[in-house]
C-alpha cells in the first residue's frame, strides 16, 4: 500500500492564540483579585471609570501604554511585572487542551 494517498482522520490545525488585549485584561483581573480589590477602587485609584477599567480586564478594550501604567501604579506593580504575567497567561493558554474530542491516543483504564 502506498502511503501517498494517505488522509489524516483530523487535519492538524493550530490552535487559536488568545489575542494581547486578553491576556493583558486577565493578567490584571488576577493582580488585583489576588489582592482583594474592586474594580472600583482600582479604577479610582488609576483615575478611569470603573467600566473603561471592566472593559480592559474583559479584554475588550486596547489599552494604551499610559493607561497601563496608571493601573499598574493603581496596583501597585511595576509595568514589566505585568509584561511578565501577560507572557505566562499567553505561554499557559498556548499549552492548553482544548475542549471536545481528543486528537491523539487516549488511555484508558479499566
């Protein structure tokens, strides 16, 4: 048999990165629920809104560089502490499984 011709059973496809904006948002969710804050008081604390505050950590906004950094003054943490947690957010989520059906061999035990 020629092994040209062979078909995967499921095609090999990358999995979906999580985008920057979402990961910045969750890296500082988990800074200040680690905390014990709201996100009234960071909000106030960084001189935003609490919904522009909600938004960012939802990852439905794009933050600029500044408003990062109010929020992380707010936080009390430095700007490459957040770099550092968005790097492990995103090198996490690239490592994890996805839901649904398994792609490889699954052991099972009887």
């Amino acid at each position: 048999m020629s092994t040209d011709k062979v078909v995967p059973l499921r095609p090999r496809t990358r999995p979906q990165e999580l985008p920057l904006r979402a990961a910045i948002g969750r890296a500082l969710r988990d800074v200040r629920t680690e905390q014990g804050r709201t996100l009234t008081e960071v909000a106030d604390a960084a001189g935003m809104s609490m919904q522009y505050l909600s938004e960012i950590e939802r990852g439905r906004k794009e933050a600029s560089s500044e408003i990062l950094q109010a929020v992380c003054a707010a936080l009390n943490i430095r700007l490459a502490d957040l770099v550092a947690r968005t790097f492990r957010v995103l090198t996490v989520e690239a490592r994890a499984i996805p839901a649904g059906r398994p792609t490889g061999p699954v052991l099972m035990a009887a």
